[in-house]
C-alpha cells in the first residue's frame, strides 16, 4: 500500500500548480489523471492580459495575480532550464474616436496607467486594418500550457508521482476501485477535473457554466512577433510566423468538435484586423471550465471532509491558478481561510 499525503485528480493547469505547491511545502503528492487531448489546458491559447473587455476593466486581482503568476512560471521554467512563459506587451487595436477616447480616459484613473506602456509602436504600417491607434498594455503575455504539463507529466511519471488511468472517476465506487487496484491511500483528495466536475457525483452540485471555445493557428508571414495583438481576438505570435488566433465562446453544445461555424467567425475577425495573406495550420476546440459567478471553486466538500476542489478557472487559469493553488495549498496545510468570493461554502444552500 502507498501512502500519501494528497491525491490529485486531473493533471490539468490546476492539478499541475497545486501539486507543485504542496510537493514545495514537502507533502507526498500523486497525480491521478485521465488523460484527453482536448482538456482545456490541452487547448487554451494561455494568454494573460491586464485588462478585459468592451468596459476596459482591469482583470480582477489583477495587481497580486499578474506578478505572481509571472514570477512563478518564470521560475518553473528556470528549473527546467527552458521558459514556460513569455511575457510581451500587448497592442489593443482601435478603430473608433469612442473607443479612443475611453482608452485615454481609463488611462488616467489612478491604479491603471502601471498597465499602460509609453513605447512608440512600429512596424505594422500597411499590415492591419484601417485604425486610429495601437494602445500599448504592459504586463501581459501567455503561457505555452501543453509545454508545461507535458514536462512534468514526464518528470512525474519517472518519479511515480503521477499514474495515467484509463477510467474517469466520477463517483465513491470507481474512486474506491481505483484506490483500491493500485493500493494507494491518501489522507486527502482534490478534485481538479476541470469542465469535467460537472458530472461527478461529487460536485454536480455547483454551478458550472461551461463555455465552448474553438482557436486558429495560423501561418501570417510578415507580421511582427514581438507583441501580441489583440482586436476582440488575440494573435499571439509562436515563433516562425505561426501565431494562435482566438477564441469564439458557445454554449450548445458544449463538446470538443471544431466547427466551420466558428472557423468562419474567427475568419471574419482577422479580416477585420490584418490585410495581408494567412493561412490556417489548425483548428481545435475545448471547453473551458467556467462558473455562474466568474470566480473559481476552491473548498471542501459539505459532506465528505476529506475531498476538496479547485477548479473553475474559467476562460482565465493561466492568471488564476498558481495564486489560489498557493491559497488552497496554505488553507490544506495552515488553515487559513480562504476567499469567500472563491470557497465553495457559499452555494451551501444548493446541497
Ligand atoms: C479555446 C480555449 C482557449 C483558452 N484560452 C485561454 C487563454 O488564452 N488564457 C487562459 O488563461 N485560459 C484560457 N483558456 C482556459 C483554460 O484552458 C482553463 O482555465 C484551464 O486550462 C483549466 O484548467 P483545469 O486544470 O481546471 O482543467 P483541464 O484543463 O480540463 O484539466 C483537467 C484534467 O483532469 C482530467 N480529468 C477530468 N476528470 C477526470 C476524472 N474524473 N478522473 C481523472 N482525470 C480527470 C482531464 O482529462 C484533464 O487532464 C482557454 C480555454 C479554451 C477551451
């Protein structure tokens, strides 16, 4: 028999994060993990940005979330000798006075001009769209998701600390079953299933509100790769004039077939925003783990004291999963209290 001090399931971006806080604070780990290619961290573009929306509003947490998340994954990729994340400037496309204008006036409001950047932009003269302006935003960047999971996937596996199943766990029968075949215990177990929650027994209870997303990888030489741009979609640039170009957002239904629908909207957004030739390399769909409230599911379970979750990252988990997978970590292991914005105990009344 195995013992363990937590049991991961789901080496998704919030499995990965939280498995390596607690290993960091010299708890036994193992990762438990059923495997698909179009998990939502298999799919997602990774982008991190400041500041969101038609409302220009900055990213909630914004100021504890993006420094920490940059730091964290800079170090990961430090210890692994290659980067997990590439931090660029990103470059908001304007088209309209009104839109201008309420750029310039929230770049005045105290607490968002540390977000915008004073470097000219060029390079994109005859390349974009009809535009007014480019508006430079600094402290964004995105994080090659597959890279990560993939290499400690493997470092894991070496070691033990993550077993690939081929069964998912959706209730206490295939959760004994699996305890059970491969003889392990674990004093606690966290659920961190991704869009996948929604049908365990254990958590079908919450308000998941998945959304399905469908990303480009596109081919555009002659666009600079320096920044990502961003005009309603981003172009976040790969390397060797490969860029991914996303996402659309659809509720019905909610599976990981890519659609022509989809290719066409996007289609139609990039011709709004560059006039010069690509082409597609490839196109994917997953569906991101999104919940009613827009914040994230952290906490134990009402009824089984030794199951917790982490999950609901929503369209946003490369910023929100190493700060609250740090959170969880220190309410499993000191007790501190966790947000009540993100702690599960507040659809109490729904169990
Ligand atoms: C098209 C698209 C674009 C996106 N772009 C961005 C972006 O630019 N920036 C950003 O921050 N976020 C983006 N996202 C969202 C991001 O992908 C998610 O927030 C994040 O990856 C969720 O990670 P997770 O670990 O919670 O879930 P998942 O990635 O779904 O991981 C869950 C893991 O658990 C496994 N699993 C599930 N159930 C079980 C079970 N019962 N037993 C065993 N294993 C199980 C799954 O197979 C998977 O490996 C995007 C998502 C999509 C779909």
């Amino acid at each position: 028999m195995q013992q363990f001090d937590y049991l991961i399931i789901g080496q998704g971006l919030a499995g990965t994060c939280l498995s390596l806080h607690l290993q960091a604070k010299g708890k036994r780990v193992l990762v438990v993990d059923f495997f698909r290619r179009t998990s939502s961290s298999r799919i997602a573009a990774g982008f991190i940005h400041p500041i969101t929306g038609r409302r220009i509003n900055k990213t909630w947490m914004a100021e504890t979330l993006l420094p920490y998340a940059s730091s964290f994954y800079y170090t990961l990729g430090q210890q692994a000798k290659t980067s997990f994340f590439h931090e660029s400037d990103s470059l908001e496309m304007i088209s309209e006075i009104r839109q201008l204008n309420d750029w310039q006036n929230r770049s005045a409001e105290p607490g968002y001009a540390a977000f915008f950047g004073e470097q000219e932009v060029t390079g994109y003269d005859k390349l974009l769209v009809d535009h007014i302006k480019l508006i430079r935003l600094r402290n964004s960047g995105w994080l090659n998701v597959p890279k990560l999971l993939d290499h400690y996937k493997q470092k894991w596996k070496a070691s033990e600390q993550l077993l690939e199943i081929d069964s998912v766990i959706n209730d206490e029968l295939s959760l004994q079953q699996m305890l059970q075949q491969y003889g392990i215990t674990a004093t606690a177990i966290i659920f961190c299933e991704g869009e996948q929650g929604r049908f365990s027994e254990f958590w079908n209870w919450l308000p998941f509100n998945p959304a399905k997303g469908e990303i480009l990888t596109l081919e555009i030489p002659g666009l600079p790769e320096k920044e990502i741009l961003f005009n309603g979609i981003f172009f976040i640039p790969l390397g060797n004039h490969k860029f991914r170009v996303g996402s659309t957002y659809s509720w019905n239904p909610l599976d990981d077939v890519p659609t022509e629908a989809a290719k066409a909207e996007l289609v139609e957004k990039i011709h709004k925003t560059i006039q010069i030739p690509f082409t597609i390399a490839d196109h994917l769909a997953g569906v991101r783990p999104a919940t009613d409230d827009r914040r994230p599911f952290l906490g134990r379970h009402p009824h089984h004291k030794n199951y917790f979750i982490f999950n609901g990252l929503g369209s946003k988990g490369s910023l929100l999963a190493p700060w609250f997978a740090e959170h969880l970590t220190d309410h499993l292991i000191i007790n501190t209290p966790l947000l009540k914005e993100v702690d599960i105990s507040r659809f109490s009344n729904r169990k």
